[in-house]
C-alpha cells in the first residue's frame, strides 16, 4: 500500500474505493487512478471556482488531497446531485470551519467540504468531525472485553479457610531453654 493511500484514508474516502497505489504526488496521475477524467477535472474546478470565493476555491483545488475529493464530487455528478448546492452549504461568513488557526484553514476547509458533499441538503451540516465507526473499530487499540474468566493455575498449597491459616510462628510460652 502507498503511502499516499495510507496517509489519505479517513473521513474523505469514506464510501470510496482508493486504489492501493494511489500516488497524490503526481495530480494527472491520481485523478486517472481515481477515474476522474481530464473533461471531467475541468469541469469540477469550473463548479467550485463559481460557487465558492477566489482564495477557498484556491485552497480546495490546490490541496494534495484535491483528487480524492474531485473523485467524491464526480461520482456525485454522475449521480445527477445537486453539486453546487452541496458546496453552497460552506460558503456564509458564519461557518464553523472558519474559526481557528490560519495554519490549517486548507485541512479544515477540506473537511467541511467533505462534510457538505457528504450530508443530505435537508439535513445541517455537522459542526464538529464525524465518526465513523467503522473506522473508529478498525483503528482502535483496545481489544473487545473478554468475558470469561481467566484460568489461575492451581495453589500450591491445599485450599485452607482464611481462619485456619498460620499467618506467624506460634507464640513460645516457655521462657526459654
């Protein structure tokens, strides 16, 4: 598996299939591998570049993770959604993904694009990150319960009620020899 592909999985590829050698390093590349066509590209970055603002189309299309995303708006395409008004949904002035450091604007606009591709238009979009569960599983470090009891091996000494048990050397009533 390629890095890229490794590095890329979570909340974007969630529901796509990413082809285990998925190379982000080189665009024309992973936008084929992803079946995303040159027409198809063109096409994509004319909708975002005319429903979202000049500097977040910006930030959307130069991201390295950009095709994984254009592979989500085109299979939205050619199922006849509505991708300009999922896209529309990031847009007001209000919207989460605006507030903290500018350092990761890019990374947080991702998402909240992601969010809006990925959530129906008559519900809202969510404000903080989503889980999947079933990534979550197949992340997590914690084994699932067991339940049944753990073998103990066997006393060394025979089982004695705790009453009956020597705990110190008897006590000497003689004075001594």
């Amino acid at each position: 598996m390629s890095a890229d592909a490794r590095n890329v999985w979570g909340p974007l590829t969630e529901g796509l299939n990413i082809p285990r050698d998925l190379d982000l390093g080189d665009r024309a590349r992973a936008l084929n591998q992803l079946g995303v066509t040159p027409d198809a590209h063109r096409t994509l970055v004319r909708t975002v570049n005319e429903t979202l603002p000049q500097q977040e189309a910006g930030f959307l299309v130069s991201s390295r993770q950009w095709p994984v995303l254009a592979h989500r708006m085109h299979r939205m395409t050619q199922q006849n959604l509505p991708l300009a008004e999922h896209l529309a949904r990031i847009t007001p002035d209000t919207a989460p993904w605006r507030t903290g450091p500018l350092s990761n604007i890019a990374a947080r606009l991702l998402l909240a694009a992601h969010h809006a591709l990925t959530t129906p238009l008559d519900q809202p979009l969510p404000t903080g990150p989503r889980v999947s569960t079933t990534a979550a599983r197949s992340r997590s470090t914690t084994a699932v319960p067991d339940r049944t009891t753990p073998k103990q091996p066997a006393p060394v000494r025979p089982a004695v009620p705790a009453h009956r048990q020597q705990t110190a050397p008897a006590a000497r009533h003689a004075r001594g020899r």
